[in-house]
C-alpha cells in the first residue's frame, strides 16, 4: 500500500515508537522485569482511592436519577471543540484563586492529553510561514535547553523544526553531598542564536519540571525566557505536566507565572489519570481559539471522562491537596531512595546524578563510559532492566558530536521500591564491569 508523505513521516519508526514498543513488549513478557523506563506515574494507594470514590460518586450525584448523573452527561454528550465548559470553569475559579492571572473561559481549552496540545501548538508555531512578500519562512521551536522531552520529537506534520541550545553543566552538591550536576540555560549562547536573531524561531519551549532530568528552571531563568520571547514577539510555551500546582512534583523553590504572552500545558497524567488523556492549555484567547478550531477538525471534542472526574476535585481544591500531601511526598522519597541505592552501587565510579528537583526521574551521567548508553540499554534489556538513554532526549541537535549525549540514561522513579532495588543493583552491576574492564585495558 502506499502512503502520503505525511502518511510516510507518521509511520516511519521513531525514537518515541520504538521505546514504547520495547516497553509493551517488557510489560507483556512472563520474565521478571525491572521497570525503569516509561513515563507511567506511580500507583499511589490515596490517589487511586480518590479517584475510584470520585467515579462512583460521579454515577449517582443528581437527585433526578441515574440518568441525569454528571457521568452520562460527560459520556452521552459531545462538548463544543474548547473542551467541557463545566470543567473549563472549574479551572477558571481554580487559577484565579491561587494566581493572579485574571483568567475567563476564554483562556482555557482543553486537548487529549497533553501530547496533544504539542502536537497543536508545535505546528501553529513551527513549520513555513508566509510572510508580506509572500516569502516562505521556516520557522523552528527553540529549546532553550536540551535535553528535552522525547514527545516533541516527530511532532511536526512536516519535517522537524528545532532549533536546540546544550546546556551549561555545573557540578552542585545535594543535602551536601558531592556526585550531583545542574543543568542551567546557555543564555550566551540563546541570545546570539542565528535562528533567533533573524526570524526563524516560531516560539520557545521547555518542560519545567524538566523530563528527562528532574531539572527545574530556576525563576530568573523563566524570566529571562519570559524577556526573551516577548522581544522577539513570539509565545514562551511552558510544559508543566509535573509542575504546579498539580501535579506539583517539585522540591526546589520554585513560582509559576503567566501572562497573556505565555502557553501554559497542564495535564492530568501525572497526578495518576494518564488513561484519560486530558490536557488543559491556558493561553491568550487567540490560542485557544486557534486550538479549539483544530480540536474541532482532529477530534470534534476532547474526551470529557477526565474533566468529569478532576472537575469536583479542582472546585474544591482536593487535586491540590492530593498533590501536596500524597504525590509531591511519594516521588521526594522516591528519589532519596533511588540516590541512596545508587550511590551504594557506584559511588566510587565516575556516576553523576542530575540534581533532584522534580519530575518522576533521576538522570545519570556515566562519565567517559567505554560504551554509549544506547548499547548500555540493549545489555540491561538482555538482564530484564529497563532504562532509557539519552540520545533520544536531544531533538534539534545533531547528537553524533555531542559526547554527553551518550553518556546519560533517564531512569524512572515511579517503580516500586522492589523494583528500584532490583534493577539499580543491575545497572551497578553492569556498569561497574564496564568501568573496570576498560582500566584494566589500559594498566
Ligand atoms: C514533559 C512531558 N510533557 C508532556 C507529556 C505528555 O503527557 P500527556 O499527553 O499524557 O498529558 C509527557 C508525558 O510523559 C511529558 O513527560
């Protein structure tokens, strides 16, 4: 059969395809396996709870019977293409309570997940644009730094469009111990970007907290990105799937700002409902507007399940209490344990560990390892652990000079604490092996 070229880019195997076939493929295995890769949030007992007491509740909350329930109302109905109105306003009483944003309807829509929402804005912001003279321009997505999220990747419906800055790396200490590195903005270099000087960058992105690395930028970074894209009179679009106020995985002192100039993506993946693929957008009305319009042509309406369980959650501030009580303390003392277990396997090999701030990961950093961890992934699969390396995570940079960009792996929290026992001794155990048989080679 043949395919479009845009059937041809969408099939063609991917970073991203080829990850989430090998993680199918361990959870379905009948070996043992140690589940280090993925992006799935943890199975926390009080979340799972509410959420169940939530959805029942949500079959039997109208006094006019069953069949008026917000459950067939959500279910037996499409929403306009912005997305639930009930749960829309939800969002608007809730921003406005705990920010100063002032925000209507009309600066929020709602998407599929929030892979969705990337999907959108990456095209509306990246690709050709036709300026006065009818000139096409080729405008990119520039992170501000990489590495970055995976998921933007193979977004754009034609081509990639990236433009990528490499980070300063910093070696900082944690709760005062040595063996932690901070990634920080290259403002030196963002600010003499070609691509940015002369027109060709569409917006700026970044997760925050960051995946893969648990990064937070700091808020004068924000702010600086904040002055940089409204200079340049492009959207700062910030990816706050982990950050505040839900699902609130966040250690280091950190505020969220917006303004009608900044994208803001929120999702209810990680505060434990990734299955219900809802992903909310504020942004300035001609945004949503824009995404409500393309909502309408991919999908009609987002899906309604999510914002009828999160909607009773937001309007009484349950999901923030959720966050704050039960998910931002479970991942803090996941990553204690996770740095603790590593640092017993490795401590005395040249391992660095991104410095904890937030996100449901650790990032390592094997020094001058005699592999690259692409080949470190496929000898940890063969021993049942899963990891991901770190060349995926560098979209809009050509990695094949770039020595730190195999030299990483992303590793998940969200395991049980079995399972981080289990696959960190693995990882010790294989790359002690490595680190010893390349000195021995050279004594
Ligand atoms: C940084 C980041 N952004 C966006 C997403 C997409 O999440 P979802 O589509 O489930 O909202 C993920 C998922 O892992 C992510 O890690």
């Amino acid at each position: 059969m043949k395919f479009s070229k845009f059937g041809q880019k969408f099939t063609q195997p991917t970073g991203i395809s080829q990850l989430m076939d090998d993680l199918g493929d361990a959870l379905k295995s009948d070996q043992p396996i140690n589940m280090l890769g993925g992006g799935n949030p943890a199975k926390i007992d009080a979340v799972n709870e509410l959420f169940l007491e939530t959805y029942k509740a949500l079959g039997n909350d109208n006094d006019a019977g069953e069949a008026n329930s917000s459950a067939i109302i959500s279910m037996a109905n499409y929403s306009n293409p912005q997305g639930d109105a009930g749960f829309i306003d939800a969002l608007v009483g809730f921003f406005n309570r705990h920010y100063d944003w002032n925000l209507s309807a009309e600066n929020i829509a709602l998407t599929n997940g929030s892979q969705n929402a990337f999907f959108y804005l990456f095209n509306l912001f990246g690709g050709a644009f036709v300026n006065g003279n009818k000139e096409s321009v080729d405008k990119s997505i520039l992170l501000p730094l990489t590495p970055e999220y995976i998921g933007y990747s193979d977004v754009h419906v034609e081509g990639k469009h990236f433009a990528a800055v490499l980070p300063h790396i910093d070696e900082v200490t944690h709760n005062g111990e040595e063996g932690f590195f901070k990634y920080r903005v290259d403002f030196d270099a963002l600010e003499n970007l070609p691509a940015l000087k002369e027109g060709r960058i569409g917006a700026i992105c970044c997760s925050r907290p960051t995946n893969p690395t648990g990064n937070v930028l700091t808020d004068e970074e924000m702010a600086h990105l904040s002055e940089l894209a409204k200079r340049y009179e492009i959207p700062l679009i910030i990816d706050n799937a982990y950050g505040m106020p839900f699902p609130n995985i966040i250690y280091s002192d950190a505020h969220l700002n917006w303004d009608n100039n900044t994208i803001l993506c929120f999702s209810l993946s990680k505060i434990g409902l990734p299955g219900m693929r809802t992903g909310v957008i504020v942004a300035d009305s001609e945004v949503i507007e824009a995404v409500s319009a393309m909502n309408a042509v991919v999908n009609l309406a987002p899906t309604r399940f999510g914002a009828a369980i999160a909607t009773p959650l937001v309007n009484d501030d349950r999901i923030k209490q959720l966050a704050d009580n039960e998910i931002k303390p479970f991942y803090q003392q996941q990553a204690i344990l996770a740095v603790n277990l590593l640092k017993d396997a490795l401590g005395d090999y040249p391992l660095m560990i991104h410095k904890p701030e937030g996100a449901i990961f650790l990032w390592l950093w094997f020094k001058d390892l005699p592999i690259s961890t692409t080949e470190l992934y496929e000898i940890l699969k063969d021993k049942g652990t899963i990891i991901v390396p770190s060349e995926y995570f560098f979209p809009g940079v050509d990695v094949s000079n770039y020595k730190h960009a195999h030299e990483c792996i992303r590793m998940s929290i969200a395991a049980d604490e079995q399972t981080l026992i289990d696959g960190i001794r693995v990882i010790g155990e294989v790359v002690r092996e490595l680190y010893d048989g390349a000195s021995s080679q050279k004594d």
